[in-house]
C-alpha cells in the first residue's frame, strides 16, 4: 500500500429488500451481502460513485 492513500470502511446498513436491481447490482460489486458486514476499499472515484447510488443503505468511514 502506498503511503498517504486513503481507503473507505464501508458498512452495509440497511436491507436488500425493497432495493432497486441497480442498487443491489452495486451492493454486490461492492462485496457486500449481509448486514452489519464490512468492507475496505481504495478511495476511488468509480467507488465513491457506486457509494452515492446506495448511501442510504451504507455507511462510510475513512481510514489510512
């Protein structure tokens, strides 16, 4: 890991159910499957997109 690159704790809050196909399409590009599961990704643009289509279903933290 570089150093000085930023990376994203991303926490799956809410439910599947009732979500939108493209919202749950994201979910799982983003490896998140279960409630309460974290997951830590590279502070992208492409991954700051996909958390904009599904921030209310996650929440987000910053990490180094």
């Amino acid at each position: 890991m570089a150093k000085g690159k930023q990376k994203l704790e991303i926490t799956l809050t809410g439910s599947y159910t009732g979500c939108k196909p493209k919202q749950r399409d994201t979910l799982r590009a983003l490896g998140l499957r279960k409630v309460g599961e974290i997951v830590v990704k590279d502070d992208t643009e492409s991954i700051r997109g996909m958390i904009a289509v599904v921030e209310h279903l996650i929440s987000v933290c910053e990490t180094k």
